[in-house]
C-alpha cells in the first residue's frame, strides 16, 4: 500500500484459487467466455438430440420393415397376433414422428431458421420424445412374452424375426430416452419458463 495525499491505493486482487477468478483471461471479463461456452453447449446439445433422432429413425424404421415383412406361412404371419400388430402400429408412429424431428431439426440447423417458437419447439421435442419412447417400450414389453412362448414350441425365421423387430423397437426406445433427455434438459434452461 502507498500514501498519496492521503487516501490509501491499494494494488488490485490478484487471482488466487480462493478468490474464485483463476479463470478469468485479462481484459476479457467473465461474460464472454462463458457466452462461447454456452454456445458450444447449446451447438452439442442441438446436434446431439438431433443425431439422437436421427438413430431412433433408423431402428424404428427397421422395426418397421422387419415386423411387415414377417410372413412366413399359415401361423407364422404377424397379422394373426394382436401383439405384433401393435409393435408395427408403435414402429410405423415411431418413424412418422422421428422423421418429421429430423427433417424440422435438420432445416433449422442448416438455415438457422426455427420453424416454430422456441418454447413450444422445447415442448413438442420433450413431450414428443416423451410419449414415442413410452410406446416403443410398451410395444417391446408386449411382445416379448409372445416371441418367447412361441421359441419354446419352435425356434424359426418367424420367431427370429420377430425378436429382430422387438430389438430394433428397443434400440429406438433407447435413442429417444436419451433424446428426451437432452429436451427436457433444453426446456428447463430455457429463462422464460
């Protein structure tokens, strides 16, 4: 400390671990790295949910493929069970809904344009992502006691094919959980709310 005409100048803080500024860059303040960082985050959270989507369209289309495609006989046709029908119901839902996500996501990351408001696209994506994740694993858990009553009868392409179809169910199940995930994440950080 120094004297000068008699007020007291004291040197500025320095940064110490306790002082809580060691990651202050000089002359840069705190506003604007954290605002880049919040971008970055923001940027990741976008794209992720987006791959996220993307996936979940992936494995229930072939959910859907695979479960219209099981026809292999007089009992062996996934129409005759009421489970089956319902898993084709979910995956074909499933893919309308993940499909419409992506391509909305997909066109507001290339034009930077939403298509929507930002907080009823925050509700659409966490409640969508909600309800179709809830249906895929209810569509699984439905058939799954079927297929494997049917395997102790007899293990064939049907029962193979079915079980394929109720893992890609699942596999879809899981992306959009964790898409969800990511949206509801979204909606709670957003200020308005």
């Amino acid at each position: 400390m120094s004297e000068h005409d008699g007020n007291q100048v004291t040197a500025p803080p320095t940064a110490t671990p306790e002082s809580g500024m060691e990651d202050q860059e000089p002359g840069t303040g705190f506003g604007v790295s954290a605002i880049t960082r919040r971008w970055r985050r923001e940027d990741l959270l976008k794209r992720g949910g987006l791959a996220l989507r993307g996936i979940g369209l992936l494995f229930s289309l072939l959910a859907f493929i695979i479960m219209a495609s099981n026809k292999h006989g007089d009992w062996m046709d996934f129409d005759k069970y009421e489970e089956y029908r319902y898993l084709l119901g979910i995956a074909i839902l499933s893919t309308l809904y993940t499909g419409i996500q992506t391509l909305r996501h997909v066109h507001e990351l290339s034009t930077g344009k939403s298509m929507l408001q930002p907080r009823t696209s925050a509700l659409v994506d966490f409640v969508g992502d909600q309800i179709i994740a809830y249906l895929l694993i209810s569509a699984s858990s439905t058939a799954i006691p079927l297929t494997n009553s049917m395997r102790r009868g007899a293990d064939n392409i049907f029962t193979d094919s079915s079980s394929a179809a109720i893992g890609m169910a699942f596999l879809g199940f899981f992306s959009l959980a964790l898409a969800a995930l990511i949206s509801g994440y979204k909606l709670s950080a957003r200020p308005y709310l």
